[in-house]
C-alpha cells in the first residue's frame, strides 16, 4: 500500500505571524523617523494611524494589534490649553492596551497619554525644543541596553508626572523624568528617540506656532544626530525585547 506524500507524518506545522503595530501619528510631520529602519530589520509590521487628517481615525479595537506606538504632537498638549483634539480617545485607548497586555510606546505627547492612562498627571508647560542629555538610573533598564547617558531633543508642549508605581529610567539634567516604565512592557520617552532634523524643519512649516530660539536648538541637534543614531540601537534592542516583539507567533496549522 502506498502512503500519499505527508501521510502518517503527525508533525504540526504553524506559519509564524509577522509582528504588527499601530502608530498614531499627531502631525504630518513627525513620525517613527529613525525608529522605522529597526522595526523594518526585525520583521516588525507597523500601520500608521492618522486621525488629525481629514477622514483619518484611530484603530476601532487594539485586539489585532501586538502594541502602539504615540507619537509626538508639535504644538499639542494634554493639560488644558491646547489639547490634542483626540485625547480622551487615546488615554482610553491606552488603558485598553493595559488591560490585555499590549505594549505600548509613547513619544512626546504620546508619553503624557501613557502618564495619564496609568494614574499619572500633567502640568502645563510652554511649547519648547531643547536638547539636553538623559542619564540611566538603573542599570537593568530596558534589559541593560538603555545607554548610561544619550542626548535628547524635546519638541514638546506641556509636561508629565509619572504615576506612583512608575519605573522613572532616565533622567534629565534637572532630575525630571524623561523615560518611564508602568507594567511590564509600556514605555514612554519624553524626547523623541528616533528624531531626525527634518522632522522638526517640517513642524515648524506646519504650524503657526514654533517654540522660541529654534534655530540654535536646531543647530545642536544637527551636531547630535550621529550620537542620537547610535543611541537608539541599544534602545531599541531594549524596547523589543521588553515588547516582546520578537517572539514568534504561532498563526495555525499549514
């Protein structure tokens, strides 16, 4: 009796699903920026959502995503004076992530949604650029891969306090948080660690509104760009490990 190709073989097969995020993008401008070239090299799928744009919106469920990401807003803030638009919205969308366990990464605006999703608070602050550096304080932070000091460049209005239980795990140089942790896999970085010049150039474009002394911020973070690069590469190594993005997915039977 012949066995057909495979018969008796009772080995399971599964396809490994590809990685899959949602980015709610704020501006035309800002968007992952460097942060693309990682995820794209690690197989890591990310759909931008752009609910500022006419007929854009947020995701209707987290339930098909493996994290978000929120980006930074230009001149929008979160403490009353000029509110991002959909901000209770995103906080509510946040504290879904929470609740099923889905990272989450907040840039900027996008780390006081995370503060205020997860019992912290935010003051109002005036719209700034300023680079500065952050300094670790922990050594097992993002698994050991935040580096010990790496230059920031904060293009935000209006500031975040972390909740209680935060993990604060850099610092800036007057001792305000700049990168937090709350639960296992949620993070929120106060200055964009994937920045590029040309994205600041285009906010500026965009919006009416530009914080003060611009053009020597800007110059400063022209002379940080290759350190801010290499930066991220232990960060990002960090954040995806602690995301768990790279583990497989098993999606079924072949």
């Amino acid at each position: 009796m012949t066995m057909a190709p495979g018969a008796g073989n009772h080995h399971e097969q599964f396809a490994v699903e590809r990685r899959a995020l949602y980015v709610i993008q704020h501006t035309d401008a800002e968007y992952l920026g460097l942060i693309e070239d990682h995820l794209e090299g690690r197989s890591i799928g990310f759909t931008y959502m752009r609910p500022h744009t006419a007929g854009g919106r947020l995701p209707a469920t987290v339930k098909f995503t493996d994290g978000v990401v929120l980006l930074g807003g230009g001149p929008w803030g979160s403490a009353g004076e000029k509110d991002l638009p959909t901000l209770k919205e995103e906080v509510q969308l946040v504290r879904d992530c929470m609740l099923r366990g889905a990272p989450v990464l907040g840039i900027g605006l996008g780390a006081q949604v995370l503060a205020l999703a997860s019992g912290g608070s935010v003051s109002p602050a005036p719209l700034r650029f300023k680079m500065g550096v952050a300094c670790r304080t922990r050594d097992d932070a993002l698994n050991g891969y935040l580096p010990e000091a790496f230059p920031i460049a904060t293009y935000m209005r209006d500031a975040f306090e972390v909740p209680p239980h935060a993990d604060v795990l850099a610092v800036d140089e007057d001792g305000a948080a700049v990168v937090f942790q709350v639960a296992d896999n949620c993070f929120g970085f106060a200055a964009h660690p994937g920045l590029k010049g040309a994205m600041i150039e285009d906010l500026i474009m965009e919006f009416d509104e530009s914080p003060d002394d611009i053009s020597e911020a800007l110059a400063a973070l022209r002379h940080n760009q290759i350190a801010i690069e290499d930066a991220l590469v232990p960060i990002m190594t960090g954040i995806v490990q602690k995301a768990g993005w790279m583990e497989e997915v098993a999606s079924g039977r072949l």
